[in-house]
C-alpha cells in the first residue's frame, strides 16, 4: 500500500469511524498532506523510517520556517496514523517506535485583556447592540457569552437552538474529542443579551437550527466571529489584535484571580487534563505587582517596629 492511499484509509476511519470534527479531519488532511508532499505519496508505506521522520521535521524548522506549534502539531498527526497502521496491521511496527524526537515548545502564560480593554471593548459591543441591527445583537450576545463561559469560538458556532435553555441559563456545548459539557451563563447581563438575541432571531423566522445567525439567515462561522471581533477591537480603540481565544483566556483568568476552584475552572473550559488549566495560576506580573503593592509587607514590618 503507497503512503498516499494510506493516508486516504487514515482519514476515512477518522471521519466514519471516529467521527472527529470538521476542524480535525482539515487539520489532519494538512498535516498528512505536508508529509506526503516529502516523502512521496507513491512511496510503498513500510519503507517509512525514524530517520524519514527526523528528517521531515528537521525541513519543517528548516525550510519550512514553520513555529514550534506548528511542528508539533504535524508530527503528532503522523504519530496518530502510523499508530493507527500498526494497530491494524497495515504495518508491522510504526516507525514512531522507539524515535527519539523532543520538539520544544515556550512555555508563555496565555495572552488575557487588561482591564481597561475589557471596559472598552464591552462598552462598544453594547452601544452598537442598542443600534437593533440584528448583527451587532449577535456579536454582543457572542461577546459576553465568550467572556462568561470561556467557550472556544468553534464551539459556540457550533450550537444549535436545542442545546439552549434559557430558562435555565445553560448551553449544551461539544468541545475537543466530541466530548459534550454543560456550560452557566450567570444571571443579569449575560441572560439579559440571550433573551435579547433570540427576540431578534425569531424575527427572522429561520430556517437553520444553528443558534448564531447572520444578517443572510446563514450560520455565523468562526471564521466570521474573528473577524468581527477585530473590527470591534479596533472600533473600541484597543490598539492590539484581539481574537475570540484571548476572550477564553481572559475568562479563565478572571475565574482563578476571583479565587474559583481550580477544578470548576477546568470543568468549565473543557480541558482535559488539570495541566493545561493550571497555566492560568501563574498570575500576570500587571497582577502580581498589584498584589505585593497591596500587601506591602516591608512598609507594614517597619510601622510595627516603629510603634514599639
């Protein structure tokens, strides 16, 4: 069997088998893809070595220019198929087995809004909501839910009108690996924005049954939700590039510097492991600074000294 056709099983038992995501079996199809255009699509599948391997991420650093995630990323994909060839006897024995490969990645706390970039960019979504244009309501009603629930923005597309109670003020979401959680909107503003938004979805008498809906009556896209979170940011003045997963992280952030239980954090989010959450405890220095500012100890060890 050539590696090309290979590939081809691989990503139909992902999709039929498996079931991923859209977004997944894109990523993968991307991945393989790369690494067909390196070794040769033709090439007899049990000719694949560790040192094609080695030598396919060391040209992605390379030649490819390509950032460490990136790699990464592409890599654990060929790992996913040859594991998968192995298991089903395509092949005798991955050539992942036994590869010494280490591909570092920076460790960099996740990149939140500052306070002031958060008033700003909420007080902009809000009065261009007042304006009744079915658009802004959406973005508003996206915006404050992504703040609320630390949802990714795939996610939040992906919801359809049955997976909203909004009664309840619950949203039935399928994140990574299809795994499916329930995530709160907290009562008042957020409620308010959900109430506010399907009045104007209804208005439209749709016939989808995606939640988020355009002007066109088509599904909003993630890809749609970013761009209009940009043009928001710069309309708010933010001079930076604000993109719907810094919203995720600056909800995530919000949550652990408000004291909440690491563990609902992790709940929340969809995180797999405590791990990946456990970034957000490594507060900013902005907040680390305010903290030790508020506390003082020196200032407050030398006014007890003082009054002895």
């Amino acid at each position: 069997m050539t590696l090309q056709t290979s590939i081809c099983r691989f990503l139909d038992h992902c999709r039929v088998g498996k079931r991923l995501s859209p977004h997944t079996l894109r990523a993968y199809s991307v991945d393989l893809a790369a690494f067909s255009a390196f070794a040769g699509g033709e090439r007899f599948i049990g000719t694949i070595t560790r040192d094609i391997l080695r030598d396919f991420a060391r040209a992605l650093f390379d030649d490819g220019g390509l950032k460490e995630t990136t790699v990464k990323r592409r890599m654990a994909a060929l790992k996913v198929m040859f594991h998968w060839l192995e298991r089903d006897e395509v092949i005798d024995l991955s050539p992942f087995h036994r590869l010494d490969l280490t591909i570092r990645l920076p460790r960099r706390l996740p990149r939140a809004l500052t306070a002031d970039e958060i008033r700003r960019l909420l007080i902009a979504v809000e009065e261009e909501a007042r304006s009744g244009d079915l658009q802004a309501i959406l973005l508003h009603f996206a915006v404050i839910t992504l703040f609320a629930t630390g949802l990714r923005v795939g996610e939040l597309t992906a919801v359809c009108v049955g997976d909203v109670d909004a009664s309840e003020g619950t949203i039935v979401v399928r994140g990574k690996g299809n795994r499916e959680r329930k995530v709160y909107l907290p009562s008042g503003h957020a409620l308010r924005t959900l109430a506010a938004y399907l009045r104007a979805r209804k208005k439209m008498r749709p016939d989808h049954d995606h939640l988020l809906l355009k002007g066109d009556r088509n599904p909003e896209t993630a890809q749609g939700l970013r761009r209009a979170l940009v043009a928001l940011a710069e309309r708010a003045s933010i001079e930076r590039r604000v993109t719907p997963h810094m919203l995720r992280h600056t909800a995530a952030t919000q949550l652990i510097e408000a004291g909440v239980d690491i563990r609902f954090v992790q709940k929340l989010l969809g995180h797999a492991s405590i791990a990946t959450t456990q970034i957000y405890t490594q507060v900013s220095d902005s907040s680390l600074k305010a903290t030790l500012e508020r506390a003082n100890t020196v200032e407050r060890m030398m006014r007890n000294s003082k009054g002895r």
